[in-house]
C-alpha cells in the first residue's frame, strides 16, 4: 500500500470495477475464476495451481482447518492472503513464543464458545511445547497473559470501548508487555474474534461439512448434510433477489446526498439496530469454560448502551489506510501488507454475479455489508451514502449480518436458511468472507486508536 493507494481507495469505498468481462471470459465463483467442468477435468493443473495445491495442502497440514480451508478454495485469491496472514501471525517471525500464540487463540474463541478452534488450538499448544496445566483454566496461567484477557473481552464484545487506559495496563508495571508483543498479540485476537464469525457463519462449529476432491479441486455436496441450513431449494416467500438488483441501478442515478443528510441517514440505520436483538444463552461447553471469564458479557444494542459515553468514531479521523496500516507495521514487523491484501481482496472481489445472474456489479452490495458493519460498531463513514443500507440488505439480511458479526454463536439453521438461499453457494461464503474481514478490520482499528492514543 502506498500513499498514492491510500488516496484513490480508502478501506471501504473503493475505485469503481472494470466492465464486467464478456461471457466468454465471466469468471465463476470456484476459485480465481477458472471453471472445471466435466469437460475439463483432465487438464493438467497450471504451476499457479499446483502452488496452491501445496499451499492448502500444507495448511490443512500444519493448521488442521481443512474444512475452512475447503471452503475458502470457493475464492483462492481470497485463500492465499488467508493462508498467507495465518502462516506468519502463528508460526512466522514475531516476539512471542508459538505457545504463547495458540493459547491466545483459545483465548479469542473462547469469547464466542468456538470448540470448533479451540480444540485444534489446544492440540497445537501442547505440540509445541505449552504447559498443560495452562489447559485447566485462565487461573493456572502466568499474569502476563491473564492481563490480556480484559482487552481480548471488549475487543470481541465492545470494541469502542478500548482505551489508552487499557493498553497502560499491559504495558506498564510488572508482567507487562512490550509494544511489539501487545502488536502481535492484538492481530490474534481480532483474527481469531473474526474466524470465530466465518466458521459458525458457515455452520462448521458442530457439524463439519465433508469434501470430495477432484483432481485438485473441491466439490462441495450440495445437500443439507454438506452446509447446513444452506438449502437452494427452500420455499420463499420474500421478494428476492431481482428487486435489490434494481434497486443497485437506481440508486446509480440518485442525486449525492449533503453531508447532513448522510449524517441523519446514518443515524437512522444506527436506530434500527436497536429492533434485530437475538436471544442469548450464557451456558457454557465444558471444553470452553476453562477459558471464559465473565461469560454474560457480550454485545450491547443501542437501546442498552449509552452513546453519550461511548467517543465517537469518525473513519476520516482513523481509517486502515491513513493510519492503522502505518501504526501496525511500526508495532509488529511490516504486517500491515498482509492485512491491508486480504482486506481489500475480500471486499473487491468480484464474478460479476447475484443469485447465479451474470453481467451484475455487486460494488453497492459489498459496500452496503461492510458499512452496515462499522455501523454496527458506531464507526461512521461520512464519505458514505447509507441510503445504499437501507435499500439493498433487507431486515433478515441485517439480523444476519448482525448476528454472525457480534454473537456468532448464536446462529442457527433459520438464520442462514432463510436469510441467503437465493445466493449460490459461492456467494454465501463471499458475503461470509466479508463478515469476516469488516469485523476484524473493525476491531483493530478501535485497538490501534487507543494505542496512538496511549504513544502520543
């Protein structure tokens, strides 16, 4: 990312997309865009693709996430920043020890009550040499780490409440951290908060999705034993897709809103937050509640927080591009590239698709989910028409985006069942991936604004 890079794209509103290709070109949603049909499964793979072969290969290997992994292979210029990020922050060069890395992840899963993470993590920890005592619970662990937990609680829950105060605590007085470890250390925690959505988003926590594998390439089954509550075939009764498609065009020949009004219009998505509460459940597995302190704390709506108390957030004040990009590579080696691709891949990402219709740009789509997301973060962009909310993510989409974004562990069948049947299976996870990278990109920038708060 350069100075120039930063100018023509901030983190959500990039420049606009090419054409969409001609039909002889359209790219489908299996990969980087190269289809294998029955026609063509038996061509050799290209050196691009043996690569990633053994780049997923290794992963599933060294990470054990094969079924993430599996699922990602829908986006492979998605995966490899995936896989590149993961790599590094686990087992690249870095200040903290690897044991140290996989008892954090526990840490971060432990706050959405992912089994499905914190089991391979602490299989990893203890192949790398962690105590096992540390494995009966926060309390058998040393204070250094137990001092993060209070940051790893508000990042997953409350992010805008992270303060300067917060860092003080780990970096000052004894059993403190080093800037560099606090660095590290908060990339695993919004990376593991965010995969903690990806995976109960596309139902992997229980029940794990199973894979055939075709010289090189993944088939996902496509029954509800293969991604449950993902069925093509369920009866709607809600308008569609087709309407939201029109509405994409129109808002193309909309008048630019002032500034007010996009401020009053932000507001107004903001209010509405407040109406797509979900129930919670406070219970505990027993496998997580060794990691879990003050389990009935978690998101709060609008209607429950005070916003008088909460600082306003401003994404031209702070956004990744201007300034999270920068402070990260000062904190933790020069990371920040590998953030900055895989977040702008999720979200440029494109087939030019919508419900399996070609010829679509879907840039106000995207957009819309990525906003809709710092919004539910009081993050504001102002610089962003959130009229474009309102008309293009229907109610059951926002209660989904909502859900899966601030308590993943609350989805069930009927969410993703009725919420993203008219999409193709390629674009659930898409629209998943973008869950996944907002979350993560929104948790971090509130953790590295208390940080420059704290350095100033």
């Amino acid at each position: 990312t350069t100075s120039t890079d930063a100018a023509q794209q901030t983190a959500c509103g990039p420049p606009p997309p090419p054409p969409p290709p001609s039909p002889s070109a359209q790219q489908h949603a299996n990969g980087d865009g190269a289809v294998r049909t029955a026609e063509n499964l038996r061509i050799p793979l290209t050196a691009a693709e043996i690569e990633m072969e053994n780049l997923i290969s290794n992963a599933n290997t060294v990470f054990g996430l094969d079924h993430v992994t599996n699922i990602m292979k829908f986006h492979n210029s998605y995966l490899e920043t995936f896989l590149s990020l993961q790599e590094f922050i686990i087992y690249g060069e870095g200040p903290l020890p690897i044991h140290y890395r996989h008892y954090i992840a526990i840490m971060a899963a432990g706050r959405h009550k992912c089994t499905y993470l914190i089991n391979f993590h602490k299989k990893q920890f203890l192949e790398h040499d962690g105590d096992p005592n540390w494995l009966d619970g926060l309390s058998h662990i040393p204070r250094k780490l137990r001092n993060l937990y209070e940051i790893n609680k508000i990042l997953a829950h409350r992010p805008w409440l992270v303060t300067k105060e917060d860092i003080k605590k780990v970096v000052k007085g004894p059993n403190s951290w080093s800037m560099s470890d606090l660095g590290h250390a908060i990339i695993l925690l919004v990376h593991f908060h965010s995969l903690c959505s990806f995976v109960y988003a596309c139902n992997l926590n229980d029940e794990i999705p199973r894979a055939v594998k075709v010289t090189g390439v993944y088939f996902r089954r496509r029954s509800k034993t293969s991604f449950r509550g993902y069925d093509d075939n369920a009866i709607s009764d809600d308008e569609g897709l087709e309407p939201i498609m029109e509405r994409m065009k129109k808002l193309s020949d909309v008048v630019p809103a002032s500034e007010q009004e996009r401020i009053q219009r932000y507001e107004l998505v903001q209010s509405q937050l407040c109406d797509s509460d979900t129930s919670s459940d406070n219970g505990l597995d027993p496998d997580v509640k060794p990691f879990v302190e003050d389990s009935g704390y978690f998101y709060l709506d609008c209607s429950r927080r005070q916003f008088a108390q909460q600082s306003s957030f401003i994404l031209q004040e702070f956004s990744w591009d201007h300034h999270g990009f920068f402070l990260i590579n000062r904190l933790f080696n020069d990371i920040g590239s590998l953030l900055d691709k895989k977040f702008k891949t999720a979200y440029n990402m494109t087939y030019y698709t919508m419900g399996g219709r070609p010829h679509i740009d879907t840039t106000r789509f995207r957009r819309a989910i990525w906003n809709y997301i710092y919004c539910i973060y009081g993050i504001r962009n102002d610089d962003y028409d959130y009229e474009e909310v309102t008309q293009l993510l229907q109610s059951q989409l926002r209660v989904f985006v909502k859900t899966a974004t601030c308590y993943p562990e609350r989805l069930n069948k009927t969410h993703t069942e009725n919420t993203l049947k008219h999409f193709e299976l390629s674009e659930k996870i898409h629209i998943n991936l973008m869950i996944m990278e907002a979350r993560m990109q929104s948790e971090l920038l509130f953790a590295l604004r208390a940080v420059m708060n704290y350095m100033l």
